[in-house]
C-alpha cells in the first residue's frame, strides 16, 4: 500500500504544473478500419481472402473440412464434442478424442474447437475462453481447425472489440504462429509455439 | 577496442558503431531497412491519411498521461472487480520482491516467461535465478539472448544483430541438436524444447503492450504464440505493467492496435491479440486460476514531472530505431540501455535518475534528422526531446556528454574581441596553401577531418563588403548592392 500511494502521489505532483491537459480527442474509431483493394461480394468472401493473405485456410462447409482432412491424410486429433458426429460424417476414417490430455500434446496432430467469431477486415479468427475449449487444444497442435457460425463474421475490429464481452480471455488469431527473430524473416517461417496450419471452416 | 585508443575522445557510440563486425552491422542494416520499407507500404496501402492517425493515437496517449492519476485508480478498480490482484511497484527491487513474494507464496518453483522489456529493466531473470527460482524466456529471440547470456539489441526483434549460423552454433552449445542453421529447424527445435517448460511451469508471467483502464482488460501482442501458452499452461499469470500502458477506453484499442502492428513488423494485426480480462473462465479447464498485475513506476513519475513527458507516449513499436540511420551503423548494444535506437536515447538517461551522466551522451547520437518523429505511431517529437536533453547534459556540464566537440573557448575569445577575429580571418586564408595534414594538432580535429575535406576558405570579405557597398539612407540599406558577401 505505500508503494501505491507513493506512486500516485508522484503522479499527481507531477502533473501539477501541467498548465493545459490535452482532452480526450473525439473521433470515431472507423477511422483505424482498413481500406480493402476491391468490393467483396460478401463478409465471408472478404474474410476468407484476407485470411488467405496472412497464409490462414478458409473453408466453407463441413465437406470441405472433410476434404481437407483427408488430403492432408490425418489420423488422430482432438474435437470438441459438439463437432464429433459432424466430422465423423464428412470423414469416417479419422480417429478422434474428445479428450485432451495436457501431458501428451504432441499425440495430437489437430485439434477442433469452436470460434466465437471473426473479423472480415483482418481474417482474424476471435476464440473465447467460454466457446474455445480447453484451451492447449487450440494451440499445442500443429493444426488448429476453428468452427465458426457465418452469422457471427463481423465486419471490423471495432465492431469486435464492442463484441468482447465479459470473456476473461478473448484471443483473435491472425494467421499461423510466426515469428522475425531469425535474420528478419516474417513469412517464412511458421509455427513457432503455436500452430504452423491455421484452418477455420465456416458451416 | 583499439579505436578507443586511436580517438580517446570520441562518443561511446561511434566507438560502439566502429568496433561492429561487419557481418552484425549487414545484418541489422538489412533487416531495419526491411522492416522500414515494409511500413511505409502496409500504412500507405491501407490508409488515405495514416499521418492523422498517429497524430490521433499521439493526443489519446498524451490525454492518458496528463490524466494518468485517474486513469490508474480506474484500472486499479477495473483490475480488481475482473478478480486479479493489483501490486504497486515504486522501483525495480521492489518489483522483483512482489514477484517472487508471489511465487513463494503460491509455492512455485519455475516460470515461463513472455517477452517483457519492464523485465529487462527490473532484471528480474537474475533476481529470481539467484533466489533460486527457475525462470525461462520463451520469445525465441529472447531465449537465444538468454542462453547466450547477451542483452537484447533491439525491442521488437531482440536478436537482431545475429545471424542464423551464430544462433545454430548456440543450440549446438546447449544440446539442442547437431548444427543446423536452417531457420525452420531452429524453430521447430525451440518449440520442442519449450514446450516442456511451459508444462512444468507454475507461473507465466508477460508485460502488457495496453491496459484499458475502462474494462481492466490487458491487452498483449505476439506472433509466436508464446504469451498464449504461458497462460494456458500455468495456474498463476503475472503481468509486469510500467504505469504508462493505459488507454483510456476499450474503443481506443482499434487505432493503438492497428498502428502499433504495422509500425513494428508491418502486419494489420500481430498474430495473436489478447485480451485479458481476468483468470480463467470457470467452465475452462487450461489457464491460470490466479492474475496479479504488478504496476511499476521505476522512475515514470520522474520522467512525468518533467520536460520529457512526451516520450512516455511510445507503446514500444520499434520503428523509430528501424529508420534511425545511427542505430543502423551502431547496432543497439551503442545505447547501453535497456531502450536502444531513438526513444532509448531519450528514456535510458532519464530513467538513470541520478546516474543521468552515465548516458547522457546518447541524445548527442542523433544527426536530428526527424526520421523517428515521422514513423512514430504516436507522433513523439523525439528531437525536440534530444535537445532538452542535450541542454540538461550542458547545464550540469556532463563531460560525457561534451566529448568529442571542440572546445568553445578559443571562438568566443575571437569572436569578443573585434581585432583578433580579424587576424583569425585573414589567418583563415592560410588553410588554402597549408596541407591539412599539418592542422590535426588535437584529436577532435583529427577524427573529424579523418572523414571529411575541408572547403576552400573563402571567408573574411564581409568588412570589404560592408565597406564598398552604398552608405543607408535613414538607416535603410540601399538596393543597389555592388556584390554579395562570401560569409
């Protein structure tokens, strides 16, 4: 307790002498919201090419995950138990859990948990604490598959962060895990803590 | 260093800059020209007027700061009704103290720790390690300075002046594997690695790039992912916060988040935003079950008091050290700080408190060129800044700060007496006949024309001028001016 009144002691001092304090600007925060380079037919078309621009995989569809899944020859993963009789119907030949087991996290080869939402203007993915779960499912394996309800692609980032609820942990993902700490090299090289494939598939 | 000896008198920094070895200074020119580029085009492709949203995002924090009593009780209660523990932290010792305090409490043994600068500045890894706590970094680039025992060179990329065969030769030392300088390998190597830690650790801790003192919602940026896992694999989460991080409201988070993003690796958004507002959701089973938020002040409030507030703007996007051409030559280890490239050679002498002198040479590294102020997200004045400081190291005769810049005394002893300024000019002609070799009689001289030629001298011809031309009719100088002066 010293510390903190300390603290704001000094603070308080030390804006004593401000003879003007700037005021909270009025703007509307619109003005942070990115131009697009051509008109989208939809928000799920914007969503989708942007997300394929920061190397995301949109896919429309449960047949198109179950395509998706067998091309990439998968065998085990976790799902949330919501999806399993729809990823079983789409891909029969898949083995999947839905349990996560914290100690072997490297059994898993994806694992499918829902979105909350996403924002069309970044491809951003937004996963909660109360609809993602457990959490490692969602980013220990190296494919992370995201559920999404179309209804729920937003159109920009601040309309998402009116959206943030009481979620004690809202994560909007933006891509694959990356990572410049290697001579500078953004794009190339993926998958540094979390995963290297970032799916989501909208049904 | 030899150069030291050479030029006894020359600026740590040019020393710092001239001993680099080439292929550290290759790879931070390169890879700070690259991230430089790389803005301009992401905030020119994306906005008609990106230049008014850092004006914007510059009067938001600068309202935070010269409002910051409120804004800090506001979050302190925000913090508080989302279920986290708030701890005030006047210095760095008493930072370290809360934190291990907690860890001792919580009977914890090891942390996972996310890229924080406030860390660096508590030097908190060495205080727990030496209270014989395990605390390990998990940015890749801030766990290679950690095995290497090395200081981060910059504040976004920490390892920017290495190059991959030196960090292939680290992870060979440390049993990571054989050599392989394959930057895909060396990730995937630290991934396994790490993620072992993650799992034994009891406690993640991270920094916060925002904090909405509207909802009490911490606000962190990565793009590897690992501030995520170290907080869905520990029960307790420690967020070191410099007081400085608050915005006011949630609706503020957009601009700072869309700036700071492009400003420092050119991307819309990092890849992963998060939003923290509080422990674990009670139906989720990963995550912390605890949150404290230690506030640091650490010499802030100085800095607030003073004629520097404006730098306690920066929400640490790195783009300003990117375009700095000194940093460029000197690498960030020049500025012996905590914060290297522009804002550092602001904020690490006023963060010294009394040991000021020790850096205050660092705002005499800038050419001024204005570079930093027109890539900073928040439009900080940063040379305005740098000559305050300059002024300050004049006024409290640093002669650190003085190195390197001839003495002002012969000037001003000719230049206050009418007949020696005289014989100095017409003395001034012999520098055309004399060789310069013959002139580098005192080392400021010498270090300066080692890199530079005098031009002709072509002074002393004011007086003749002054002389020839039209006498003034009431006082107003005539139009009719037979020639112009040379000086």
């Amino acid at each position: 307790m010293k510390d903190r009144d300390t603290i704001l002691k000094r603070v308080r001092d030390g804006l004593a002498e401000t003879p003007e304090r700037t005021p909270y600007p009025e703007y509307d925060p619109a003005c942070a919201v990115m131009r697009q380079p051509h008109e989208f037919s939809s928000l799920w078309e914007l969503f989708a090419w942007r997300m394929k621009s920061v190397n995301g995989v949109p896919l429309h569809g449960w047949n198109a995950l179950g395509d998706f899944l067998r091309e990439r020859a998968l065998k085990f993963g976790y799902c949330d138990p919501e999806y399993t009789e729809a990823i079983a119907a789409v891909c029969g030949s898949l083995d999947i859990t839905e349990r996560f087991d914290r100690n072997d996290l490297d059994r898993y080869e994806f694992g499918i948990t829902a979105a909350a939402g996403a924002i069309a203007e970044t491809g951003t993915i937004v996963l909660t604490d109360a609809a993602t779960r457990p959490r490692l499912a969602a980013l220990a394996p190296w494919i992370h598959i995201a559920i999404l309800q179309e209804d729920d692609i937003w159109p920009d980032s601040p309309t998402a962060l009116k959206r943030l609820g009481d979620d004690p942990s809202v994560i909007w993902v933006t891509g694959p895990s990356k990572t410049a700490d290697v001579e500078g090299i953004l794009k190339k090289i993926e998958g540094v803590h979390g995963p290297g494939v970032q799916v989501c598939c909208v049904v | 260093m030899k150069s030291t000896k050479a030029y006894p008198t020359r600026q740590p920094v040019d020393r710092y800059a001239s001993d680099l070895s080439p292929s550290v200074q290759e790879s931070v020119y390169n890879a700070s020209k690259l991230k430089t580029e790389a803005r301009v085009d992401a905030l020119q492709r994306d906005f008609a007027d990106p230049d008014a949203n850092r004006r914007l995002a510059g009067a938001i924090k600068q309202h935070t700061l010269d409002h910051l009593d409120t804004y800090l009780e506001q979050a302190e209660s925000s913090l508080r009704e989302n279920g986290a523990a708030v701890h005030w932290a006047s210095d760095a010792e008493s930072a370290n103290q809360i934190i291990l305090g907690i860890m001792q409490r919580n009977d914890c043994r090891r942390m996972v720790k996310s890229k924080s600068m406030v860390s660096e500045e508590t030097e908190l890894v060495p205080f727990l390690e030496k209270n014989g706590m395990e605390a390990v970094e998990t940015d890749l680039g801030e766990y290679i300075v950690q095995i290497d025992h090395d200081h981060p060179s910059h504040i976004v990329t920490p390892i920017i002046h290495k190059n991959r065969q030196e960090i292939a030769r680290s992870f060979e030392r440390e049993g990571l594997g054989a050599y392989d300088d394959d930057p895909t390998v060396i990730t995937r190597r630290a991934r396994d690695y790490l993620r072992s830690k993650y799992l034994e650790a009891d406690v993640g801790l991270t920094g916060a790039n925002f904090v909405s003192a509207e909802s009490g919602r911490i606000v962190l940026v990565t793009n590897e992912g690992n501030a995520r896992f170290s907080m869905a694999a520990p029960r307790i989460h420690i967020a070191l916060v410099g007081i400085e991080k608050l915005v006011p409201k949630d609706r503020d988070l957009s601009l700072f988040l869309s700036l700071l993003a492009r400003s420092a690796t050119a991307q819309c958004l990092t890849v992963y935003t998060q939003f923290i507002g509080g422990p674990r959701h009670r139906t989720q089973r990963d995550g912390p079950e605890k949150m404290h938020v230690v506030f640091l002040d650490n010499r802030r409030t100085e800095v607030l008091s003073g004629d520097c507030r404006k730098i306690l703007r920066c929400i640490r996007c790195g783009a300003c050290m990117n375009v700095c051409p000194v940093y460029r030559q000197a690498s960030g280890h020049a500025y012996r700080g905590v914060y290297p490239g522009p804002v550092g050679a602001v904020l690490s002498p006023l963060l010294k408190g009394k040991e000021f002198p020790e850096l205050a040479d660092l705002p005499k590294a800038s050419s001024l060129c204005g570079a930093c102020n027109e890539v900073c997200p928040v439009d900080i004045p940063i040379p305005e800044l740098l000559l305050r400081l300059r002024n300050r190291a004049k006024h409290e005769h640093v002669s650190l700060a003085a190195r390197g810049t001839p003495s002002m005394g012969i000037w001003a002893r000719a230049a206050s007496s009418p007949g020696a300024w005289k014989t100095a000019l017409s003395a001034g002609r012999l520098l055309n006949v004399v060789p310069h070799g013959f002139l580098n009689l005192s080392s400021p001289a010498r270090a300066w024309q080692s890199s530079r030629k005098l031009p002709p001298f072509r002074g002393g011809a004011f007086r003749k001028w002054m002389r020839e031309r039209n006498p003034p009719k009431n006082g107003v100088p005539s139009p009719d001016r037979k020639s112009e002066p040379d000086s």
